[in-house]
C-alpha cells in the first residue's frame, strides 16, 4: 500500500468513527467531537510547528491556549459601563510604570559597570519602581471590582465580532512567547521544558486572580457567537418548517445546524493553517529548521542564527496555539480560567503529535482527530463493556461495585495505552515525517 493511499485510509476511518457515533449515540455527540477535534487539530499544527520542526519541547501550551481564550473577553465582550471612568487610566497608568520600571533597570544594568554599586542600584530602582507601580494600580483596580461585582466587575471588551479575537488570539499568544523565548530558549531542552510549564501556570494564576481583567474564576459568560442562537432558529418559521422537511423537531434541528456552522468556520481556519504549515515545511526556511533540529551545531556553523530561528518558531508555534484557544472558547460560550489543566490543554496535545507522526503536518491533525475521538468516547464505552462484564455478577458485589466505578479511569488507560502501542509498533507516529 502505498502512503497516500494508507493517509486517505487513516482519515476515512477516523471519519467513520466520528459517524459511528451519530449513529449510535447521538448526531449532536457526533459534531461535538468534530468541533474540538478540529480544534484540537489546530492545537496540533502549533506544537508540531515548534517539536516537529525545530525540536524545541514547550510543555507550556495550555498558556497560549488560555490567552487566545482571554483574547475573545477582550475583543468581543461590551465595555463595562463605569469600569473604565472608575479606574481604568489607573490601572494603565499602574501597568506603564511597572513596564517603566523594568524597562529603567535594564538600561541601568547595561550602563553601570559590574560591581556592589550597580547590584545596589539597580534593587533600589525596583523596589521604589515596585511600590510606585502598586500606589497607582491597586485603588485603581478595587474601584473598577465594586462596579456590579456580582455580575460584572471588570473593564470588559472592545465590542467587536467575535470572529476577530481569533487572530488577536494568536498576536496575544505571540507577543507573550516572544517574551518567553527571549529568556527562555538558551536554555537545554529540560530545562525549557520545566520554564515553559512554569510560565503557562503563572498566566493562569493571572487569569484566575486578576478579576479586572476578565473576572477570574467568577468567569466571563454569554461571549458574542459567530452563529445564530438556537432559539432564535426555533422562532423562525421558515427554519422550522425546512427542518420538519428532514423529519427534524425545531430543537433538534436548530442545535445541529449551530455546530454545522461552527465546523464550517472550524475547517476554514484548519485548512489555511494546514497549507500554510505546508508551505513553511517545504520552504527553504523550513528546510533549514529541520537542519537546526537535527544538528544545531553544523548548522550554526553554516551560519544559521540558531537562537534567532528558534524565537521564530516558538512564536509561530504560539500563535497558532492562540488561535485554537480563541475558538474553543467561542464555541463554549464562556472564559472559565479554572478548567485550564495540563493534561487536557498541554499532554494530551503531545500524546496527538506523538501518535498522529511528530514532523508531519498531517499526521498532526490525524492525530487531533484520533486522540480526541478517544478522549471522548472511552468512557461511555467503557462503561457499557463494564456493563456487560459485570451483567452475570450478583448486586452488592464488592467487585462489581469496584469495576463499574473504575470506569473514570478507562480514558486515561486508554490515553497510555495507544501512546505506548503506537510508539512499540510505529515510533515516528501513524504518518511518520519523511
């Protein structure tokens, strides 16, 4: 068989495993699982983009995920009547003088010579800088937090299509990882792996205390959608009456076609961010980062500012995360700090890469698919195998009782069990990198 043929036989079964599901349990299940994958496809695109073609290990992917999902509060939720007349210069003004305040004390490290007095100044600067900086900020976010805190209290958005925050998403991402990997990526891979989880914690506790930002963990509801409300669907009398036309009930009908749209706008983001991905692969740049990959060394001395591509790719990489992070909070309707964990925003994307062929963009987005199909569907069935085994048991056993209640576990069996199979039997991944 060859490989084309075997890639188009990947995806037809992981798209008759999407189908089984609407067919067995539920269409609204069946469009469930294409959203996130396709969103978890994207995810994939950006961690391949920095693994896959320049070998640098960020385990720090929820972060970016996260700040495309505060990237959508900011964009396209309304301003907070009041917020921004009560404290929002101050809390500009605050963030300017602590950026001031770095800013000061790196130019005074660069102009003192080394020494006692330079070590001295230099704290001296940040600690006045610091208490400045705190003078400013504090009132000025306490008044913006007593504006309706029950349901607001925050300074809120630019009232922009939702859309829009997408890409903004990713430039958030970029600007942040910019930063990153300016401090970040002279160091081995280890130890970069250790700083980018770090850092991705730091912006969640952020998100999660800074309530004048985006609420924290009191979250930021009803986020503007790209498609049209189910119950104004069911109020239209031409909708209703096409969707009786397919022997579909008007709520049935109007949640369907909600995520049929979103899948729409879904793949148009996938399939330009696949060719552009594609493109970079086989560009002489992306040439160039795979020679980076394989041997830093020959390849700085060829004259390849390795540090510099490297920032190049993180960024990228990051971006893209953004965007994917944009759009799941889209499609959820909601900011919610508290869900974003490293096993489903940081490893579960690396069991995706690893599984659908780290280097290869399409084994990237097969395994998006795959691996979220998995993460989805395991349970369910998993309790119905439990069912059955446990079906001839008498009722009170202790090890029925244990097996039925075990069955939360069988998505993270699961998870190590392909991993390790797929890495015995196939180590550079379902659709192995040429």
């Amino acid at each position: 068989m060859t490989d084309t043929n075997r890639n188009i036989l990947y995806f037809v079964l992981v798209g008759l495993l999407i189908l089984s599901t609407g067919v067995l349990y539920s269409w609204n299940t069946a469009l469930f699982v294409l959203n996130f994958g396709l969103i978890s496809a994207v995810m994939s695109l950006g961690v391949n983009l920095q693994w896959g073609f320049a070998g640098l290990f960020n385990v720090g992917i929820m972060g970016f995920v996260a700040l495309g999902g505060l990237a959508t509060v900011l964009v396209s939720m309304p301003a907070t009547p009041g917020a921004w007349s009560a404290g929002g210069v101050g809390v500009i003004g605050g963030l300017l003088m602590g950026a001031a305040t770095v800013v000061a004390a790196v130019v005074l490290y660069a102009k003192m010579q080394a020494g006692r007095m330079r070590g001295l100044a230099i704290f001296a600067l940040l600690v006045v800088g610091f208490f400045v900086y705190r003078s400013v900020f504090d009132p000025a976010v306490a008044r913006i937090e007593a504006v309706d805190p029950a349901f607001l209290g925050y300074l809120g958005g630019l009232n922009l299509p939702v859309v829009v925050a997408w890409p903004v998403g990713g430039l958030l991402a970029a600007a942040v990882a910019w930063m990153i990997g300016k401090t970040a990526l002279g160091l081995r891979s280890d130890y970069l792996a250790i700083a980018t989880l770090g850092i991705s914690e730091i912006i969640i506790a952020v998100m999660k205390n800074e309530d004048w930002m985006a609420r924290g963990v009191k979250n930021v509801v009803g986020l503007p959608r790209p498609a049209p409300y189910e119950i104004d669907l069911q109020n239209d009398a031409g909708f209703v009456e096409t969707a009786a036309s397919f022997g579909l009930d008007p709520v049935t009908a109007s949640t369907l076609w909600v995520k049929v749209i979103y899948a729409g706008l879904f793949s148009v983001v996938l399939i330009v961010l696949f060719i552009l991905a594609q493109r970079a692969l086989h560009s002489p740049w992306g040439r160039m980062m795979r020679a980076i990959r394989d041997n830093e060394f020959a390849a700085e001395a060829m004259g390849k500012h390795v540090t510099a591509r490297h920032l190049q790719v993180f960024v990228l990489g990051s971006a893209v995360c953004g965007i994917a992070g944009a759009m799941m909070t889209t499609l959820d309707g909601q900011l919610t700090p508290g869900t974003y964990q490293p096993l489903r925003f940081t490893f579960l994307i690396w069991v995706m890469v690893i599984v659908g062929g780290s280097g290869n963009n399409l084994g990237a987005v097969l395994g998006g698919f795959l691996i979220w199909w998995l993460w989805v569907m395991v349970e369910p069935m998993g309790n119905a195998l439990m069912y059955y085994v446990t079906y001839f048991m008498p009722d009170g056993s202790g090890l029925k009782e244990h097996l039925l209640d075990s069955t939360a576990h069988m998505r993270l069996l699961t998870m190590g069990l392909v991993l390790l199979l797929v890495l015995r039997f196939s180590p550079r991944g379902l659709i192995p990198e040429k």
